[in-house]
C-alpha cells in the first residue's frame, strides 16, 4: 500500500533521514521506535508530505506521490494524522473540529457531516462533549477527539506521531484503547509511540531507527524477545527497565 | 466661591463665548473625519501590504519592505508636510484629506505589522493539523488561521486606531483646523491656556469611549477560551 525508496531528508546541513526503504501492506499497524532525533516522527511526516523529502520517492496505492504536480490535498484525503500536541482548532466546538475537513472538502452537508461526527463522538466515547471547546477538554479528550477529526475524512491510513507523549499517565490509557479499537477494525496503521506495550500488543510489524537509519524491523514479538542489532539491544534495555 | 466663579468664567470665554463652542464641534468634527479616514485607508493599505508580504512573489515582498521601513524609520510630522507639499501641492482646502492619507499610509505600515504578527502567533501544528485533513493552505488560511489571529489583531487595531486619534492633533501644521489647532487659536485670542486644557478632555473622552469598547470586543473575543 505504502512503499518507501530511498528517502532522504537533511534540515540544512543536518541529514535526519537517511535513505530509508520500507513497504507497508493494507491493514498492517505498523510501530516505529527508537531515541528521540531518530527520525522517526520526519519519517512519518514524509509519508504525507507535511515534511518534503529531499530525495527518494513514497509510493501510495500505485501512485508516486512526491512526483511533480502531485495533488498532495487529494493524498493527504486518505491518510489521517494525529499529533503529539493534539492541535485541535481552538477557535471551534468539539463537532466542528470533526466537521469542518468534510464540509470544506467534500462539500458535505451540514446535517450529514454533524451526523458521522457524532456517531465518531460516540466510538471515542465523548458525545456529551458534541458542543465544548477543546479548552474545556483534558489532554486524552482532546487526542480522542483528534482522532475522531481524523477518522471523519474516512481516511484510508492513519499516522500517529506520539500521540501519547503529551499526556499525563492517566489519561495514556484511554486514547490507547481507541487506538486498539481501530487496529481491531483493520485500519492500516503506522504508529511513532514511546509505549512498549501497545508496541507489543498491537503492532504487527516494528521498525526500530536510530540516526536517521531503519536499524531493525520485523515483528515486535521477535524483536522484544531477540533484537539483532546491538543498538536496538541497548535501546531495549533503557526503556524495557523503566 | 470666589475662585469657582472665576473658574467658571474662565471656561465660558475660552469654550464658549464668541462661537468658541462651535469651533471647537468643528475641530472635533475634523479631527474625527481624519482619523476615521485614516484608519479605513491604514486597514486596507495595511491588508494589502500583509499579502504582499506572504506573497511569495519577491518584488512585492521587497515593496512592502521597503514601504514598512521608509514609514517607521522617519517622522510622522514629515511625512504630513511632504504629502501636502507633493500630491496636494496645488489643492486648496484639501486639509482633511491631506490628513487622511497621510495618517492613512503611516498607519498602514503599522497595520501591517500587527496583522503579520497576529497570523504569526497561531502555532504552526493549526496549519499542520489543517493541511493534514486535506485543506488547501487558502482554506486552512481562512477557516483555521484567520479567525484565530482576528482575536490578536482586533484588539492590536483597535489600540491603533486610539494612537492615531491622538496621532491626527499633528495635522496642524497644515493648517487644518482639527481640534488641537482650535484649541491653539482661542488661546492666542484670550492668552489663556484653558482652550487646550478643554481640546485634552475631548482627546481623553474619545480614547476613554474607544477603550471601552475595545475592552468589551476583548472580553467577547475569549469566549471560546473559557475554561
């Protein structure tokens, strides 16, 4: 569905990706761990263009997408994503974070867009805030919401960039759990996460980087269990004792 | 009671007597129309320098520039004398509008500035969330920029619309009558101070209506922040 060849990125003279080649299937929930400056969250950036690579080329569904002329609009319809500081429209109620993309873009109807919105407000459990501005939320309502806001563009991949780092721990588990819930229902998914455990537990495929390099990838059972690389050893060992 | 009868006396010859009181309505009148003027002409020239700026075209980038820093880097009295010496060179009782558009490009550097700075406040994870979704950079520029920076930008206006009131007393030395200048007349006639005392409460009354009204637009435009 996804598939990555030779991407570079450099910030100026700083090289944060470093010709990085993957593919990603329809339906895989796909983990990327590793240090923070790894690169990971330019990584995923790069799949929906909201970092332009440097070089190489992402493919989606056939269609090269950092080729010329590209509707990168039209691309970015189908791909969701879902911040570590959540950026939720602080102008707009909660319903109209949701339906806004689908008004504007694919000229929906009030009544129809609010409609798919509530029946998402009700999946992450959060109809009774239908008519609150984000300030009135807490952190795990407002990322729950976020994911909500992306979901109503039917998208056709999700991207998560951290979306549990700028929670307080308590609020971690809830908006984990709709992430498990969407992984349950098949949606292709690629993950940057610091949480090991929903590593473990919901990704099927794992991809280990460090320095702007894809170290290590394979399942998470058989990373956990056995990595080969020795840089992903000892980034194992450092977060796996905390 | 003695001094409060003189006191009395005093306001009635300087603000009163001898059609004083109507000079001074015709230096308000006046002062009003440029400022009002002026601040119409700031916000469009203002609006118009915002988007050269984010234009990405270079020659209008370098314009607006250019025109910010000749504006803010030389005197605002200067600029008066230089437009009623060129573009009005040869009108006569052109004054309020010599005013108008001198205040009016001054103002628009500054306009520009505080619109710049407001759509500049809003985090760029606002523009990121909106292109994510799939909204073109105008609409997220309208429907998720905008009316966020607005809630900067209105009260920033509004506060230079207050500077420029103040700003309009200088219109004087092009012998336009506005409120300050009257103030200066009857003082010259009755060679008493008074006169200005009386142009510095109206000065006072208009920014206090002003600032009353800024604070409420303030107060309206946090609503959505309530906790």
């Amino acid at each position: 569905m996804i598939s990555v060849t030779g991407l570079n990125k450099h910030f100026g003279k700083l090289h944060v990706l470093k010709d990085i080649n993957a593919t990603i299937e329809r339906g895989e929930k796909l983990v990327v761990i590793g240090p923070s400056g790894s690169g990971k969250s330019t990584f995923l950036r790069c799949l929906n263009l909201l970092e332009v690579p440097s070089s190489g080329e992402v493919v989606i569904d056939g269609g090269r997408i950092t080729a010329k002329g590209v509707d990168v609009n039209k691309v970015r319809q189908k791909m969701g994503m879902v911040f570590q500081q959540f950026n939720l429209f602080p102008h707009l109620k909660v319903i109209e974070n949701i339906t806004l993309a689908p008004i504007k873009i694919k000229n929906m109807s009030e009544g129809e867009a609010a409609r798919i919105a509530e029946a998402l407000l009700e999946k992450v459990d959060l109809i009774d805030k239908r008519d609150a501005y984000p300030a009135q939320l807490s952190g795990g309502q407002k990322q729950r919401i976020a994911i909500a806001r992306a979901l109503a563009m039917t998208p056709e991949i999700m991207l998560f960039d951290e979306p549990t780092s700028a929670l307080d721990p308590e609020m971690v588990g809830e908006v984990l759990q709709v992430m498990e819930d969407l992984a349950g229902e098949g949606m292709t998914m690629v993950v940057v996460t610091h949480e090991m455990g929903f590593a473990r537990e919901v990704g099927s495929r794992l991809f280990f980087m460090d320095q702007g390099q894809l170290i290590e990838e394979g399942t998470p059972k058989d990373i956990f269990a056995a990595p080969k690389h020795e840089r992903t050893q000892s980034f194992l060992k450092k977060v796996l004792r905390a | 009671m003695a001094f409060l009868d003189r006191f009395l006396e005093m306001v009635y010859v300087n603000a009163i007597a001898y059609g004083r009181w109507q000079m001074f309505m015709d230096g308000l009148v006046i002062t009003l129309q440029i400022t009002a003027g002026a601040a119409i002409l700031g916000v469009i020239i203002g609006l118009a320098l915002t988007f050269f700026k984010m234009s990405g075209i270079l020659p209008l980038e370098l314009f607006a520039k250019l025109y910010i820093s000749v504006i803010r880097g030389t005197p605002v009295v200067l600029q008066l004398l230089i437009i009623n010496a060129t573009i009005f060179a040869t009108a006569r009782g052109m004054g309020v509008w010599v005013g108008i558009v001198a205040f009016g490009i001054n103002s628009g550097a500054y306009v520009c500035e505080i619109v710049r700075a407001g759509i500049q406040s809003i985090d760029k994870g606002q523009t990121e969330a909106g292109r994510s979704l799939g909204l073109s950079s105008r609409q997220t520029m309208s429907f998720i920029v905008l009316p966020q920076a607005v809630k900067n930008i209105l009260p920033a206006l509004a506060n230079e619309s207050i500077i420029l009131i103040k700003e309009t007393s200088i219109v004087g030395f092009v012998a336009v009558a506005d409120i300050t200048r009257v103030s200066q007349q009857i003082s010259s006639r009755t060679f008493n101070v008074m006169p200005m005392f009386v142009a510095a409460v109206f000065y006072l009354v208009l920014v206090s209506i002003l600032t009353f009204f800024l604070s409420k637009l303030e107060k309206k435009l946090r609503e959505s922040d309530v906790r």
